[in-house]
C-alpha cells in the first residue's frame, strides 16, 4: 500500500508542470493575425492523412483503457496471491 501512495505522489508530482500549459490562453486578434499570415488566402489543401485523425482519439482512449484495466488485473491478482 505504501508503494500505491509513493507511485500516486511521484506521478502528481511529475504532473504539476502540466497545469502551466492548461492555463494557456491567446487574444483572438492573435489567432485570426496567425490564421491570414499562414493559409494566405488560399484554401487549404487536402491531405490523405486526415482521415485517421477522426479516429485517433477513440483509438488512444480505447488503448489508455485497456492498459488500465490491465494494470488492475495485475494489481488484483499480485494481491490475491499473497493471501
């Protein structure tokens, strides 16, 4: 149990720099400025990897699930048969 609580402390831990990013905002004059100075008027062109983005979130979800409930499975049965 205490290894749990040392695991769950080094990963928040490690995790804090992340708040930084969240709190990242930008004007919108900024966005719009960026938007015109990249397509430069022109449309943009259509690429033949756009179609698995529409499916890469599922995908990573799906994956981080799986190794979740992996990862208790394990759990689970390291305790189970230790008595």
């Amino acid at each position: 149990m205490r290894r749990l609580f040392a695991a769950i402390a080094v990963l928040a831990t490690a995790s804090a720099p992340a708040v930084a990013c969240i709190n990242d905002s930008e004007l919108p004059g900024h966005e719009r400025e960026f938007r015109s100075s990249y397509q430069n008027g022109r449309p943009p062109a259509s690429t033949s990897s756009a179609g698995w983005q529409a499916h890469a979130p599922t995908v990573l979800y799906a994956a981080g699930a799986a190794l979740a409930v992996s990862a208790g499975f394990v759990t689970f049965r390291r305790f189970s048969a230790k008595g």
